[in-house]
C-alpha cells in the first residue's frame, strides 16, 4: 500500500545551519507530494507540494523536489531561523484520494 | 471563520464512556477525513468523507469508532465505551474534491481526548 517514511527526529540545529529532512515513499502510480509543518500550539498547514515527477516546491525558504528515480521528496532550507521550530510532516496523495502521512520530525532551532 | 472547526478543544473521559467529537469543515468542502496524532506515532488515518458516497471506514481501529458526516457538512466522531489506548489529539481536515491533483488538506487545531 501507500505509505511515507520520514527521518526520526528531534532534528537540533544552531540558527542559520542548513537543513535537510528526508522523506521517502512508496505508491502505485504518481502520487502528489506534500509537507505540513506544524508549529507549537498550532494546527498542520501547508508548507510545500509537488504534483509531477522533478517539480519542485518551494515557501517560506524551504524548497523539495519529487525524485521519481528515488522516490524521494527531501525538505532543504539552506539557513534555518529559530522561529522555523516546528513539526515537519511528508504526505503524498495519489489514487486512493487519502492522503497518507509520515511520522513527522522534529525539529529545535537554537539561537 | 474561514478554517476547520473543532470541538471540544480538550476533552477529559472517564474510561468505559462515550465521547463525541466534533468537526465543522470549511464551506464548499466536499471531502473531510478524520485522523488520529499519538506521540511519536504520526497521523493515523480514520475515516474519509467524499460529497454523498459511502465514507471510506477502512481506518477505524474497532467498532466502537464510528463517525456520520450530516448535510454534508458537520462531521462527529463518536468513540463508545472508551479505553486509555484511545488517547490522543484527533484531526479532522478537508478539502475540495480530492484525486485531483495536488489537492491540500486543510486541518483544525484538534480535539485532545484523555481518557482516565
């Protein structure tokens, strides 16, 4: 079935670090891929998405690219800031039209 | 407001009652699932919700889960007899028609059930 596997957190980062998150997944066909974040006290929200195999989406600092040869959408952020502490979840939904989360990671940015 | 509604924010339960929880999606919103957040465990997904078709029961735990979705609109989740593994932070979300592509899921802020 479809599922989504994402590194084991917490993640802990200095201010201004680079950061990669990895994610991977398994579907039949071509799935649509996603990252939620998180933040304390708050509710998931939509960070980035990609529909097609080498889009690339992008907000907020953060970019991802859907690696169909790796199927692998890996978030990046090239300097993170304290206030990007949060949960990050990968998804994909793709033809049973529920979309399926990973774990989530973790990550502390200190100052 | 504009988002996912839900209701109550925290619930407290003595173990072996009946819960209801609630979820108000965002207005136009055909499809709304239902998920449930353990520490440490990600979103595990529930049920699914899509326009006036047979919801999607397949993620129920047991048959003391159920949930109705009237008008389609206002969804509850209604957890009988309940047990301390059922706590955890429940997450109702929704969205326009999915299967298309791309479609993003709009959240509520939870509902934290404590079972004691």
């Amino acid at each position: 079935g479809n599922s989504v596997t994402q590194m084991e957190g917490p993640v802990t980062l200095s201010e201004e670090a680079f950061l990669t998150i990895n994610c991977t997944y398994t579907a039949t066909g071509y799935p649509s891929l996603f990252w939620y974040v998180q933040y304390p006290g708050e509710g998931l929200q939509l960070l980035l998405k990609a529909t097609k195999a080498d889009d690339k989406g992008s907000n907020k600092g953060f970019e991802a690219t859907y690696r169909k040869e790796t199927t692998s959408f890996h978030l990046e952020k090239g300097s993170v800031q304290v206030s990007d502490s949060a949960v990050y979840f990968c998804a994909q939904s793709g033809g049973s039209y529920i979309p399926t989360f990973g774990r989530g990671t973790s990550l502390i940015v200190h100052p | 407001g504009a988002g996912v509604s839900q209701s109550p924010s925290n619930k407290v339960t003595e173990k072996g009652k009946d819960v209801e929880l609630r979820c108000d999606p965002i207005s136009g919103h055909t499809a709304l699932y239902w998920y449930r957040q353990s520490l440490g465990q990600g979103l595990e997904f529930l049920i699914y919700f899509q326009g006036n078709s047979a919801p999607d029961k397949s993620g129920l735990p047991s048959d003391r889960f159920s949930a109705e979705r009237t008008g389609g609109s206002v969804s509850t989740l209604t957890i009988q007899r309940t047990q301390q593994e059922d706590s955890a932070v429940y997450l109702c979300a929704s969205s326009f028609r999915s299967g298309q592509l791309g479609t993003e899921a709009f959240f509520g802020q939870g509902t934290r059930l404590t079972v004691v």
